[in-house]
C-alpha cells in the first residue's frame, strides 16, 4: 500500500522525536507526506521535517508547505526566502468558528497569502470553517489552485471549490460517528479530486482517537473512506497518491 498524508503538522525540532514519526510512517505505507506550517514556529518544524527526511536513509518523502494561517493576524510573521523548496503555500485560509471577531484581520492576510502563492506560483492549502462564503468570494479575486484541506463544511459548498478547480481533502473527523455531513460532503467529491490528511498532531481517526495523531494512523481514513466508495484501501490509496502528486505539482 502506498500512502500520501496530505497535511500533517510537526510541533517539534527534536531529531529523535521527529525521526520516529517519520519512520513510523513509512513502515505503515506513507510513501509521501505533507509537512504543513502556519505560523512561525509551525513553518520552522515543517521545514526541519523535511529537511530530516531528505538527509536520512529510510524515509519518506516530505514536502513542505509554509504560510501564515488565520491565527496569525497580530503576530510575527518573519518572510520566508523566495528559494525555500515548497511544494505549496499554507495553510491560509479564514476560521469564524474560533474566531468570528477578527474576521476583517483574517480576511485581509489571507488576501495577502493568496497573492504570495501567486507570486510564487504554488498551489495554496486553504482552512475554511464558517467561512465558506467569503474564501470563494476571495478565491473569485484571487484565482489560485490548490487543497480545501480538512473539509467539514457542506455538500453545495465543496461542489463551489470543486467547480473552482480545488481538490478537497478529508481527515480523520470523516470516521467520526457524529460526522454524516462530512460524509455527505464526502460523497459529492469526484474519485479525481478526493485527497486524504491527518492533520495530525490532532484529530486521530477512529480506532486511535484518544492518542495523538500522526501521519501513520493515516490508513484508517484511507480504509474507512475507501470502503464509503466501495473500493478496497489499496486502490484508494492509490487513487489518492496520484492525486496528491496532481494537486502538488
Ligand atoms: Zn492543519
């Protein structure tokens, strides 16, 4: 099995720490993974995973995406050199369901990181909780290409990005009981523009929920959704793994 977790996040620099996760992956059949940041510590532990990865024997490949997300309105936000290898930008987006009182700030930066990514011609990973409405409107001024990354909003919105070019991408919240709408949103989403993601170091999948997410627990979402659309997990993570070199390219 041949596996791509999408979006996962490191919120460590330690070598050793850092070198178990990754190897942990890999024996599970993560072939390739997404090193995500965010915010200044997060885009400094997703660029020490993938710089980890790259000089070891034995590990899977990390792409690495960096950004300013929207709860980075009042912080620092140092530049991040135009030569750093990312394979997107992210993750941006806007977040009302937190944080509903900045919502002119988070408007304003993503705006911001849409026009980066366009500048530097990248892919974007978008967040959008409560906020459907406003990232299309935004998406509509600043056409970009990309990941709607762990969806939970509804059906008619993820048909919008699906029809503005967007792959969307699933976590481990679709295994969750309480989660027929993300399901239901799920089922919308064509086998070209599916993706899979841990977001980890958050929301473990069934059977792991409890402990803390990591990029190996990623074939739980791969089973459980594979069986949703009546395929076996190999051919998911097959379907997915093409998928994610697509939406990264
Ligand atoms: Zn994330």
């Amino acid at each position: 099995m041949k596996l791509f977790d999408t979006h996962c996040h490191f919120e460590t620099c330690d070598t050793e720490e850092v070198s178990a996760i990754l190897l942990r992956a890999k024996e599970a059949g993560v072939e390739s993974l997404t090193a995500v940041g965010g915010s200044e510590d997060l885009n400094k532990c997703a660029l020490f995973a993938a710089e980890l990865a790259a000089a070891k024997e034995g590990m899977p490949l990390v792409k690495c995406a960096l950004g300013y997300d929207r709860g980075q309105t009042g912080c620092a936000r140092p530049d991040i050199p135009a030569d750093a290898k990312l394979a997107a930008w992210g993750e941006i987006g806007l977040d009302y369901y937190y944080s509903p009182e900045t919502r002119a700030q988070q408007l304003k930066l993503f705006g911001e990181q849409l026009e980066e990514a366009r500048r530097r011609n990248l892919p974007v990973i978008i967040h959008t909780r409560e906020a459907d409405e406003d990232t299309l409107a935004l998406l509509k001024e600043v056409p970009s290409r990309g990941i709607i990354h762990c969806y939970t909003g509804l059906p008619q919105s993820a048909r919008a990005f699906l029809d503005a070019g967007f792959f969307i991408s699933f976590s481990g919240i679709i295994t969750f009981r309480l989660a027929d709408n993300v399901r239901e949103s799920a089922a919308v989403v064509p086998d070209d523009r599916i993706l899979i993601e841990t977001d980890s170091p958050f929301l473990a999948p069934v059977p792991m929920r409890g402990k803390k997410n990591e990029p190996s627990f990623i074939r739980h979402t791969c089973a459980f959704l594979a069986e949703k659309r009546g395929m076996s997990p190999e051919d998911f993570a097959t379907l997915t793994y093409a998928n994610a070199e697509r939406a990264f390219s």
